[in-house]
C-alpha cells in the first residue's frame, strides 16, 4: 500500500488540496512503520512545496 501511495501523491503533487485529500487517506490506511517510512518521503521530495500541510497532517494523525 505504500507504493501506491507514493505512486498517488506524486502524481496529485501539483494540486495542493488534492495532494492533502490523498494525504489524509493514506495516513489514514498505513501501519505505523509504514507511516514512518511515507512522512520521511514526503518531506524528502515535497518538504519544501509542502512542509507545513504536511506537518499539520502527521500532527493530527
């Protein structure tokens, strides 16, 4: 499920509200290694486009 994930995010990337939608679904549907794994990728490759919806997001997961 984290590859398809990650296949999603990096394909709504360019819409914010869409980037956060998949975000929510997908902290919503990973295990807790899994979650590690997907916070770190994301503020890897959209950490600075995306950092705070991104902390906003792990914070209320």
């Amino acid at each position: 499920m984290l590859e398809y994930f990650k296949t999603i995010l990096s394909k709504v990337s360019f819409d914010r509200k869409l980037f956060e939608k998949e975000l929510r679904k997908a902290i919503k549907s990973l295990v807790t290694d899994e979650l590690e794994e997907l916070k770190k990728w994301c503020y890897e490759r959209y950490g600075q486009l995306y950092g705070p919806l991104i902390d906003r997001q792990f914070v209320l997961a």
